[in-house]
C-alpha cells in the first residue's frame, strides 16, 4: 500500500545518557538555583529533589505496587512535580486526570487504569471521594511531603515515568505511557526547539494533565529551567509574570486575543511565545510581534502519543507576518529527526499523516505513528491539516470527540438523533453545535434544558453552545453519518 509524500526532519543520533527522565532533571537542577515558582513559594532545585525523595518514601511506603499507574487529581505546584518526579524514580507512575472532568468520566478513566487507589491534593479530595466511593477505592492525600537527603532510584529506559491521556475516536480518554528512553530524546529535542537552558523561566498555563501542561513542564526541568506553575490562565496571573522575569511562555491563540482586547499582552522579558493547540489569526500575529519586538513566536503539532511532529519556525512566522500568511494554515514541517508521511493520499493529495521518530510514544510494530489526522504535504514539506479522522472538535486548547457528546444527547427522552460538530470561532477556534431530531417536532426541547442535561455528565467545555432542531440528520444507506453535510448546512434555528 502506497504511502505519498514524505518529509523528513533529518534522523540524529542523540546522546547515550543520560537515558531517564528522572536522571536528566537530578542533573540539571543540582545547582540551588529556583526550580520550580509559585506566587506564594519559591523551590530550589535541590529542595524539589528533596522533596521528591520523600515523596518517593511516601509513595513507596503506602502500598502501592511497581508498574502500575498512580491516578492523580492534581493542580501545577511544586508538590505536584514533586510526586511526579517520585513516581517515574520509583516505578509508581503518576497519572494526573483533569478535575474538570465528572465523576463519571474520572471513574472510567480510573478504571480502565486498574489502580488500587486514587491520589488527590487536599483541593480534589471531594471529587476523588466521590470517584472512589463508585470504583470502591481508597484515597490517598498527600499532606506536607517530607525533605530527605538521599538521591532518587535510577529507573531504567523502557520503565512509565508518567501517564497522560488522551481520548480515542469513541471518546473514551486513552492512557499513553511516556517511557523514560523516548521521554528523554524528547525532552532533548524539545528544548533545543524551545531554546530552553538554564536561566530559562518557563510559564504555561495550560491544564497540569495535558501534554502541554506537564508535557512542556518536564521538558523545561530536564532542561534546568525555571517552571512557573500557573494553575490557571487569567489576565492578572499574565501581567505578574514581568516580576517572575518569564523568558518563555506557552499559550492558546485563544488566551493571546485575550489579552490582545485587554491591553495586557506585553511581557519585555520575553524571548520565546510558543502557542499551541488551534492556527492563531494572521491580524493577530502582527499584533502580537509588534507588541513583543524582541521574541520569537513558532508553534508545534504533536499529539499525547508523540510531539513535536513538525514545527512552524520563528522564521516561518516572521515570513507569515510578512505576507505569507498561507503559512499559518500549516503546521509547519518535519521537526528534527522525524519523518512525515501521508498515508493512502486521495486524489488531492490528502489521507492520515503519520510520523516515525525515537521520541514518539506508541508507535505501532512497524515504527509508525498513526496519528488519526488527515492532512496534506506541499512541495516545500508543509504540512496542512484538513480534518480528523475521528472528527476530533478542538474548544479553546480542549479536545472534543463528537460521538461523546451524541451519545449523551441520546440519553434524553426526548431526543431521536444528534449530531454535533465545530463551527468556527474566533476566540475558541472552534465551539459546539448541535443538530437535534426532536422526538416530538411540534414540542422541542429547549436549548438551555439540553445544556443543562448534558453538563451534568460532562465537562462543561463538552457541552454544545448552538443549537438547530432538525426533522433528520443526512445518512448514507448503510446509515453513517455524513457530518460533511452538516458542515455546509447554514440555515437553522440556534438555540
């Protein structure tokens, strides 16, 4: 079977050691140095490899078995890296959940990892109480962690450091083991792309469960950076990041337009701005590099399973501010050491890309990432998405799988059939709306009565914010849903 198209970032050999995650961050933050800030503490970094020694003890000591998954609800603070750092030293990998998330939706996760216990911060315990009561689990609640002058186990390269998720095409979120080996060459990688080192002070207030949360955070303390934990974006919590001396800053192109409406963008201090998770606007880049001369702006494309994939460059914004504006329609190309390829490419080029690098996490036999999205390759190796093959609908850096949100709908009494899908916006990048077959057309349901059902068993970023009451949804004959139809439908009613 032909595969079309393929870009390769140059395959490098990275360096031998060290070959652990947890080895890279003990060497790197050594030094007494801040490691880890908060508005309300400073850790150094020989305090956080203290602390998580004895977090290690604590984990060790209350237990726990080796190998198998801690599921955590935790928020970005230095306790939080601490038990991170603990659990990929010891064998006890952590895996942070979103608290976003419902009961219902926590239990499945917690199941499916088939863990004795639910870990949570005094702030979660509720929620983790609950989730517990459900799966018949115990909680544990990390108090005040205990400093120990010992050094952490060497784990070894095919041992889980951490466990992000993700959610599959059915909507269900998919447990991703990062492997001390491949965790190492990415943090490698991704640091020399970031322009992370020490000295670095590095701010994302992207969710501690996501790859761009704690994903970037391990990133920068492997680098010997410092990490400002934001638990939460809010314009306040960007102005006071000029104090903090931030160099390096991850956002949404959502969270930039805010703070663009708000006259709160600028930050002198800053050399990198990396946004992610959704194309930012043409008018809104110019803004932001006028407003910040001297920092450089890219952004990656990766998944949990792997990133980065490919890159658009500080280069290539700077030409895109200049005119060549089709470049933020990309997601640039092959990052170092990664090839590209599309897969069973139709007629225009297009079909799933997929991705072949020793960084990447999940991978199937034959080395190649499946990445579930369709796209296209220009001459220049650009690569442009198109679609997902599991009609994915990204809200504001969230992540939401239509059937998830359907299948909820459903549960209605008085609904038939639903459908959603992501109409553009342009703050969000994308927001949810619904196509709903009444099961009674004279007497519908109301818009706000549907949200209100459907919040209650899902996260509220889940939950459609436009309605259209339709007498049927456009099916082919072995009854799929042609969403493509959906697309291009403009009449309606919204709710």
């Amino acid at each position: 079977m032909a595969l079309e198209a393929k870009q390769d970032g140059g395959r490098q050999q990275e360096p031998a050691t060290p070959a652990d995650w947890v080895s890279m961050v003990t060497v790197a933050q050594a030094a007494a140095g801040p490691a880890v800030v908060t508005e309300a503490q400073t850790w150094s970094g020989a305090e956080l490899l203290g602390r998580a020694a004895g977090a290690a003890r604590w984990l060790a000591t209350s237990g726990l078995p080796e190998g198998v998954p801690v599921p955590a609800l935790l928020q970005a603070d230095p306790a939080a890296l601490a038990l991170v750092l603990a659990g990929a030293a010891i064998r006890r990998p952590i895996a942070p959940l979103g608290p976003r998330l419902t009961v219902r939706e926590l239990a499945g996760c917690v199941e499916r990892l088939a863990a004795p216990c639910l870990l949570a911060e005094p702030g979660f315990a509720g929620v983790a109480a609950a989730v517990a009561a459900e799966l018949g689990l115990d909680v544990l609640v990390p108090h005040e962690l205990p400093w120990l002058a010992e050094p952490l186990p060497v784990p070894g390269p095919d041992d889980t450091a951490v466990v992000l998720h993700t959610s599959g095409t059915t909507g269900h979120p998919k447990a991703v083991r990062y492997r001390h080996g491949r965790l190492a060459l990415r943090c490698r990688l991704n640091a020399r792309l970031q322009q992370l080192r020490p000295g670095s002070v590095f701010a994302t207030a992207s969710p501690f469960h996501h790859v761009a949360g704690l994903g970037n955070i391990m990133v920068a303390l492997a680098a010997g950076a410092t990490t400002v934990c934001l638990p939460r974006f809010t314009v306040q919590a960007w102005r006071g990041l000029a104090a903090l001396g931030v160099t390096h800053a991850l956002a949404v192109p959502t969270m930039v337009e805010m703070l663009l409406r708000k006259d709160a963008f600028p930050l002198r201090t800053l050399r990198i701005m990396q946004y992610g998770a959704s194309p930012i606007h043409p008018d809104t880049l110019r803004t932001a590099m006028a407003q910040l001369p001297g920092a450089d702006f890219f952004t990656l494309y990766g998944q949990t399973e792997g990133s980065p994939i490919t890159w658009l460059s500080p280069r290539d914004h700077r030409l895109a501010a200049g005119g060549q504006e089709n470049l933020l329609r990309s997601v640039g190309r092959a990052a170092p050491g990664v090839e590209v390829r599309i897969w069973h490419p139709d007629g225009t080029g297009a079909g799933e890309v997929m991705a072949r690098a020793d960084h990447l996490f999940g991978p199937s036999p034959d080395g190649w990432l499946r990445t579930g999205d369709l796209g296209r390759l220009d001459g220049d190796g650009y690569l442009y998405l198109i679609g997902r093959r599991g009609d994915m609908i990204i809200r504001g850096g969230e992540n939401v799988y239509p059937m998830e949100v359907e299948n909820r709908l459903l549960e209605h009494p008085e609904v038939t059939d639903a459908a959603v899908i992501g109409v553009p916006d342009r703050l969000l990048g994308e927001v949810i709306k619904a196509f709903v077959v009444p099961a009674d057309p004279a007497d519908p349901p109301d818009g706000e009565e549907l949200r209100t059902f459907t919040r209650a068993a899902l996260a509220g970023f889940k939950v459609p914010a436009q309605w259209e009451f339709v007498p049927s949804l456009p099916r082919n004959a072995s009854g799929k849903l042609l969403r493509r139809q959906l697309r291009t439908h403009r009449a309606g009613n919204h709710g």
